[in-house]
C-alpha cells in the first residue's frame, strides 16, 4: 500500500468547505433537556457552536458550552452526527455529544452572559413534550434522534485514540 506525505500539496490545494459544529445534550433526572434561546434565529437550540481552525470538536463542544453556560461538562462520545447541505449557508457536520445529567445544583449553576456577548437570550430546561415547539423541525429531530441514542454512545476518535481533554 502507497502512503502520500502528510502535507502533500494536492491534499492541501482545495480545503473542504463544510463548517464542523458541536451540540451537547443535557437533561436532568426528570429528562428536561436544556436548550439555549439564540438572538439570530427562530427557535431554541441545544448548547453549542461552531469549532475553531484545527480544535478538536469534544473540546469545541466543552468551550462553547462553558461560554453559553457557564457549565464544564467534558464530552467525548457521540449521539448524533447531522449533515445539513449547503443552503443559505456553506454545508454543515453537527455532531451532537452526551453532556450526561444536570444535578439540581448544576441546574443553579446556569449562567448565561449577557446578550452582547453571548447572542443568547437566555437558557432554559424543557419538558421532552414541549420540544416540537421550542425547536425548529430540523433541530428538534436531531435532538429527538441523540435523546434516542442514549446510551448507545460511540466515543470519537482523534487520530484513532480516544479522544481526551
């Protein structure tokens, strides 16, 4: 088998233009889920956001739901992976992580910033039933795909490891 150099110029000519995005579920004992409420679109949406140039995707997922939260949750296994293709924006990979359990005092904890920093207006917990509402169809059957992947898990790789923070 012929290997090609790593930093081969053809590989590197034309890089791909899909936008890799993270999401972390996370629910309570009594499975609300907790969404945030985004200022730039219709709806709610599991925490989350797009990765940083060469950021391994588990961490992009821990830092964009610590700045939307104020929770540090560290994730290394997949729920959900969602390809939306390109539309009014580039194509898009949403991998969607298992964020485990709030605890009434992680559910205290909750901070969100302030609008002009965060783009959010706030956060809540909802009821499962409530979601069809609160999330655009295209979010809510990602969410409700990953709520019925629970513990199913598949931990995510880098580099063929198991992925550490």
């Amino acid at each position: 088998m012929r290997t090609l150099p790593s930093r081969d110029p053809r590989l590197l000519a034309k890089p791909p233009t899909c936008r890799l995005g993270t999401q972390v579920l996370l629910r309570t004992d009594d499975g609300r889920v907790l969404l945030v409420d985004p200022d730039f679109l219709d709806g709610h949406l599991l925490p989350g956001g797009a990765c940083r140039t060469n950021e391994p995707p588990h961490r992009a997922a821990t830092r964009v739901l610590h700045a939307q939260t104020g929770l540090h949750r560290p994730v290394t296994h997949l729920l959900a992976v969602d390809f939306t293709p390109a539309d009014r924006y580039l194509e898009r990979l949403t991998l969607v992580f298992d964020g485990g359990t709030l605890t009434d005092r992680d559910a205290a904890r909750i901070t969100v910033p302030p609008r002009h920093r965060s783009n959010l207006f706030g956060a809540r917990l909802a009821d499962p039933r409530d979601l069809p509402t609160l999330l655009s169809p295209a979010q809510h059957a990602r969410t409700r795909q990953a709520l019925a992947t629970l513990g199913r898990t598949l931990p995510l790789l880098t580099h063929g490891q198991h992925a550490t923070l």
